[in-house]
C-alpha cells in the first residue's frame, strides 16, 4: 500500500514537470523531461537508420543469416555494456544516495520495496541504453522482414529482460561492494568503480580494435570477420539469447533462448533483492550517519579576499580538487584522450608530427569538454550566486571560461612537452599544432560549459551524472563530432605545407568565432530570469 | 554615499506559477532603520516576494527598488545594497566557511582588509570558529545558517532580506541575531525578515505584513494591529486574518 502510494506520488511528480504545474513548473521544469525524450527519440532514429543500412548492405554482400543474427546480439550486448559502464553506478547512486531517502527509510517500507522503487526511479537513465540501441536494433531487424506477430508481442519483453540482468546483477554486486567499505565513502567509491570499468573498456577497445581493423580489409568484411571470429561467444551472452528468441528459425532454439534469458534475469533480480534485503538497510543508516570530516590539510584560517577572477578561479580549483572522483574522472579521460590516436597506428603509418598534433587534438578538446561540462554542476544550488551578486554575466562567463581554459590547458601544455620534444617537432610543425589545438581547447569548453549550464544536474551524485539524459546526448554528438573533424581536418589539406596552413588558419578563425558566438550564448542564457540551479 | 530612499519599496508585485497567482498586486516598504516582520501562512507568496527583491526571479508586474535603485533597471547595483539569506542557504559544501566568505567578499568587491575585519567579527560572534576550516558540507543545520547570515553582513548593505533566518539556530545564535538586526535597524539600515515565529517577529519587529494567498491582509506595528483587541496577541490576529472561509456544506 506504501509502496503504491509512493509510485502515485512519482507519476504525479513526472506529470508536473512534464506539464508544468504548480512552483516547480517553470520553464526550465517543465522542459527537462521531454527534451531528454525529444533527444533520446532522435538518437534512437539516427542508430535506427544507421543499423538498418547495414543490414541492407549485409544483405547485399551474401551475408548468412546467423551473420545478421549475430549482429542482432551485438547491439544488444552493446546495450547491456553501455548500461553497466554508464548507468549502473547512477542507479545505485539513487539507491544509496537520493535526496528523497531520508523520507522512504523512516517510511515503514520493506527494503526489497525501496529497491523496487528505486530503480524505477533510475529507469529514465538506466532505461535509455535499451531504448537507444537495443530497441533501434530489434526495429530494423524486425519492419523490413516478414515479421510474425509472437515477435512484436515478445519484443518488450525481451528488452525488459534485458534490463533486468545487468541492472539486477550489478545493483547486487555494488551493494555488496558498498558494504565493505567506509559508508561515508560510498559515492567516491562508486565513481571509482564506474571510472575503472571506463578505463577497462578503453584498454579493451585500444587492443582489440586496431587488431580488428588490421585483420580485414574493408568495414563489411571486418565486420563479417569478427562475427566469424566471435559468433560462437556472442550467442552465449544475454544479447545472443535475446536475439535468438527474436530471431532464430528453429522453435527449440527459441525456447532455449527465452529459458536462458528468464532465468538469467530472475536469478540477477532474486540476487538484487537478496542483497537489498540483507545489506540494503545497514548500508542506508552508515551513510547518513554523520561523520567528521577533517578539513582540507594546511587549510589558512586568516581570511584573505582576493579580485573577482582569481576569487572564481580558486573556488573552482578547490571545487574540482576536492572531489577526487571528478577530478579522477578528468586526470582519466586526459590520458585516454591523449591515447586515442594512437589506435589508427596499426593500420596507417603516420608522421610523428601529424600523431602529437592529433593527440594534443584528442587531449585539449577532451579536457575541455569534461571540465567545461562539470564547471556548472559542480556548483550546485549555490549557482544562484550568479544571479545574486553584482557581477555582470558577461564576467562570469569569462571567469569560467578563463577557469576551466587554464585547468584545461595545463595539462595540455605537460603532454604537448612530453610529447613535442621527443618528436623533434620542427617550429612550422609546432606552429601548425598550436594554430589547431588552442582554438579547438577554446570552443570545447564553451560548448561544454554551456552544455552545463543548460542541463547541469544541481543533485547529482556520481562525476559521470552531471548532466541530465538529453545533455549526455548532447554533450556526446558534440564532442564527437569536434574530434573527428579536428582529427580529419590535415585529411583535406596534406598535399602541400600552404595547404595545411590555410585550413589550419579557417579551422581555427572559424573555431574562434563559433566560441565568441557559444559564450555570448551562455551569457545571455546565466542572465535569463530564473536562471540558476 | 548613504542613500535617503528607503531601503525597500514594492509597488504592485504580482508573480504567478502557470495558474497559480502567488504574489498579487503587493506593496509594501521597508524604511530606514526599521525591522518588517514578513508574515503568512505556508504557500502565502512571501518566500516568491523575497526571491523577486533579491533577483531570482523576475515578476511578471510591479516595481522593486532596493535604496532608491530600481531592481529591472539597475540590477548590478540594486543587487550590491541587498544581502539575502533564502531558507535553504547557498553554500558551497567543499569549501572552509573561511573560503566561502572569501569569496562572497570577492564578488561584492568589498576591500580586503573591510572584509577580513567584518568576516572575523561574525565568525567570533556567530560562534563558527571551531568550524572555519573544516568543510562547510559537515557542518549541522545552524552552523550553515550562521555562515550564510556572516556571508550578507560583508558588504554591510542597506537592506537585509531574510527568509526563515532563525531555522535550526540556538537560543544564543536567535540572540546574537536579534541583537546585530536591531544594531543594523539604529544605524538606518532595514531589515525585512519573514518567519513564522509570531512571538519573535512581535518582540523583535517595528512593523509586521501579514500576507494570505499573495494578499496584502494587514500591516503596521503589532501593537497596532492588537489594538481594539482586548487580550489577543499578534498570533491571535494572524489566525484571524489568515483564517480561510469554511466550505458550504
């Protein structure tokens, strides 16, 4: 009855800030949720698109049916990996660590209910891997074809199945983690779990893609290889299964698939609950014990005020520094962005010259975008100072920008050392470099920054959940799409030193422009009404 | 440069939520040197009112001037003669109390050594000297009250806007706050503070508004509005004013 009750309470919440009813219905309230939905809708119609050409092209190669199969439980798979690398430490953020907590706990609610309720909680988040990859997927696999009614009736349960299991097994295996560890750690912990699966996932990706490439030659035939190579192991995998029930032609197989899929997925709820049952509790009171926290070593005790921009650039640095998950997250994301390039060394030899430019490439505009997207959040409610204080927007905007530019450029400045010198980089080589990177730093964060700005979430909990669902979206398509076209810029001007001059200089007059044109924006929007966290 | 202009004025504020009409038509003043008690039930409009005069809200009519400053026209320097301690304080929970007013006295501008001065005073009088170096996210519920009230009293400004200041303060810090409101109100400062503690605002204020439903319901000093009531007292008068009509059966 309580657990319905609270449920209840939810859907009227979702429908306010749909709806904009009541004081909360303003209109950054009322906009969150469906714009998270618009941009979700759009990417699952982009992947859509992009999964349903390959499989015309498949087709149109000769491939097998096992192949397209295959494929089939490798966007499913894709799916479960995405939800434990980027939502399951949110969602057990929301177990342990939601605001609304402390009311649900002194509630006479069984843990097992909390649990329940918890994780539909999380479902906006959690939910999106499926229905951004897994759902695209099962839709171009199943329009084009001559589709029986049993798959469309079977496909949401399948993708519910396919929720279950990672977000069940992983809920249970972080409660059990959490539960031998200090509780007042417990939300540096889970952002040290989810960085190192990151991490984990980028090694991975940084060995087996160059291999992958190197082994085949075009995309089709790579792809068709490692299906080959890796068939067998995917139909073992809760997305094999999946598929299979989907998609295989012989009953018995389906029946296989769907008891190994149920089965997997009862036993990783069963062992959620379980976990939830015996730990969830304990685990609830530790963390809202409070505790003392010593203060930051060698703290000054003698106050000492500073001019504006040094005063924000200070806050921000102990800001950033203090939290040692957001700053592990950014320390991580500098050295593997610097990586990145390295991945296409297998299959193109490249100049030393062209592959610093590149990493300092992959290096500024990455930084620049973790930082300039967290500059906001990390604030918090306390954002409303900039409508409070007497400080123009336009001032604040360079404060930040200046703040999160000079975090992001020093490390910039250590690699393009560390990486320069021992290339022996010419002073034209040098030249051509700094003409790409700082323009390319510069627009980063104040895409990033306004990324914050417009879906920065004051309660998050986890340095990976500062922004809403639609701001993910966002913020990866646009960065994205910066990397690859400041990676892919010397593509079109190699052939002669003037050449590569002349796009540099475009690139960065027209990098240099969009920025002025992003910060004006931002502006504008911290000195719109309502304006603050 | 003191200004003559009264440290308050609002002349026909009304804000609404979708449909909900939060503040209607609202006026009132704060005068030099004078404390107003802000009063009304939950949901009456008067945290909306403080939040329209500290600038967090723009309100879809009226006219707010802090010390003879328009707030539409000149916010930067309207903002610079308010302080304003909303009910839920805006603090920054990894930085020291000692940072935190190091950087609220940066973005006000005021002098360092001013405001070195004024933040060691309120840190001794507010009793947050155990806590200036630990971190403001383990402080308890006062002590944050505390560090947000010493954070306005930097820039010494004319007007005080403070919604709910006595939240979660001990008996000595509810003291040491009337007291420095009443110092602030004999050097012609105002104040206006909104609680629900009836028997403080009628000790502690020169003059009370009592709002309902965004209303103006009554205004003057709590004497005044006693007064033809023989024996009741300013709680007495509220639940009067506030009182909504039965429902027909």
């Amino acid at each position: 009855m309580i657990a319905r009750g609270v449920l209840l309470g939810r859907a009227r919440a979702l429908r306010n800030s749909v709806f904009g009813r009541g004081r909360s219905g303003g209109r950054r309230g009322a906009r969150g949720p469906l714009t998270g939905a618009l941009f979700a809708v759009a990417a699952g119609l982009i992947l859509y698109a992009v999964i349903d050409g390959f499989f015309d092209e498949l087709v149109r190669a000769g491939a097998t049916r096992e192949e397209m199969r295959a494929v089939l439980a490798l966007a499913f798979d894709v799916a479960l990996a995405m939800l434990v690398i980027f939502d399951l430490e949110s969602a057990v953020s929301t177990l342990i660590l939601d605001r609304d907590l402390d009311l649900l706990r002194v509630a006479p609610l069984k843990p097992r209910a909390l649990l329940g309720l918890k994780l539909l909680d999380g479902l906006p988040r959690t939910a999106a891997p499926i229905g951004v990859v897994a759902l695209p997927a099962l839709l171009a696999w199943a329009v084009p074809g001559p589709t029986p009614a049993a798959t469309w009736i079977l496909a949401p349960v399948v993708l519910a199945l396919l929720w279950a299991i990672p977000l069940g097994a992983g809920t249970a295996l972080s409660l059990a983690f959490l539960s031998r560890i200090p509780a007042r750690r417990a939300r540096e912990s889970l952002g040290l779990v989810s960085l190192l699966v990151f991490a984990a996932l980028w090694v991975f990706n940084f060995v087996v893609l160059p291999r992958f490439a190197s082994e085949a030659g075009e995309p089709l035939a790579r792809m068709r290889w490692l299906l080959a190579a890796a068939g067998h192991i995917v139909a073992l995998t809760p997305g094999g299964w999946a598929a299979d029930l989907i998609a295989a032609d012989a009953l018995g197989s389906r029946v296989r698939s769907a008891l190994a899929l149920v089965a997997a997925a009862g036993a990783s709820l069963a062992l959620a609950a379980f976990a939830a049952g015996r730990l969830l509790g304990p685990l609830l009171m530790a963390a809202r014990t409070p505790v003392a926290r010593a203060g930051p070593r060698g703290r000054r005790l003698r106050v000492a005020v500073r001019p504006f921009l040094p005063a924000v650039m200070r806050r921000d640095w102990l800001l950033f520094t203090r939290d040692w998950t957001l700053l592990g997250d950014v320390i991580a994301g500098a050295v593997m962005w610097t990586l990145l390039p390295l991945i296409v060394l297998p299959l193109h030899p490249v100049r030393s010259p062209e592959l610093v430019r590149a990493m300092l490439l992959a290096l500024a505009v990455g930084t620049g975008w973790g930082i300039g997207t967290r500059a906001f959040p990390v604030e918090r409610r306390a954002a409303a100072w900039m409508r409070i204080a007497p400080v123009p927007a336009r001032s604040w905007v360079a404060a930040r920008f200046a703040s999160v530019g000079a975090f992001t450029l020093a490390p910039v400045a250590v690699a393009a050392l560390g990486l320069g010198l021992p290339a022996r980089l010419g002073a034209a080589d040098w030249l051509t470099t700094l003409a790409s990177v700082l323009p390319a730093a510069a627009l980063s964060i104040a895409i990033g920054l306004w990324i914050g700005a417009a879906f920065g979430e004051p309660g998050w909990t986890s340095p990976t959940s500062v922004l809403t669902l639609g701001g993910r979206l966002t913020s990866a398509a646009a960065l994205a799409l910066q990397t690859a076209g400041w990676i892919a810029l010397p593509a079109f001007s190699q052939e002669t030193t003037s050449g590569a001059w002349l796009s540099a200089g475009l690139a960065g007059s027209v990098a240099v422009g969009l920025t002025l044109l992003v910060l004006v924006a931002l502006a504008r929007r911290v000195a719109s009404p309502g304006y603050h966290h | 440069m003191e200004s003559a202009a009264p440290p308050l004025e609002i002349q026909s504020l009304t804000h609404r939520y979708g449909d909900l009409l939060a503040v209607d038509d609202l006026s009132l003043e704060v005068g030099r040197g004078e404390i107003v008690g802000f009063l009304g039930p939950n949901g009456a409009g008067k945290t909306t009112t403080l939040r329209a005069c500290a600038g967090l809200l723009v309100p879809h009519a009226g006219r707010i001037a802090i010390a003879g400053v328009a707030l539409a026209a000149q916010p930067l320097v309207a903002r610079a003669r308010l302080g304003f301690v909303p009910d839920e304080p805006f603090l920054y929970d990894r930085l020291t109390p000692v940072e935190f007013l190091e950087f609220v006295a940066a973005l006000y501008d005021v002098p360092a050594d001013l405001a070195a001065r004024r933040a060691e005073e309120s840190i001794e009088r507010f009793d947050l000297t155990s806590a200036r170096g630990e971190l403001i996210e383990t402080c308890s519920r006062g002590m944050r009250q505390k560090i947000a009230i010493a954070a306005v009293l930097l820039h010494d400004p004319p007007l005080l806007l403070l919604d709910e200041p006595l939240t979660g303060l001990d008996p000595q810090a509810v003291r040491t706050l009337k007291d420095l409101l009443r110092e602030r109100a004999a050097r012609g400062l105002g104040v206006l503070v909104s609680t629900h503690l009836l028997e403080v605002a009628e000790r502690l204020c020169d003059r009370v508004v009592i709002i309902h439903h965004g209303k103006k319901r009554a205004e003057g000093t709590p004497v005044a509005l006693r007064d033809g009531r023989a024996g009741a007292t300013l709680e007495d008068v509220f639940l009067a004013l506030t009182a909504d009509p039965e429902p027909a059966p």
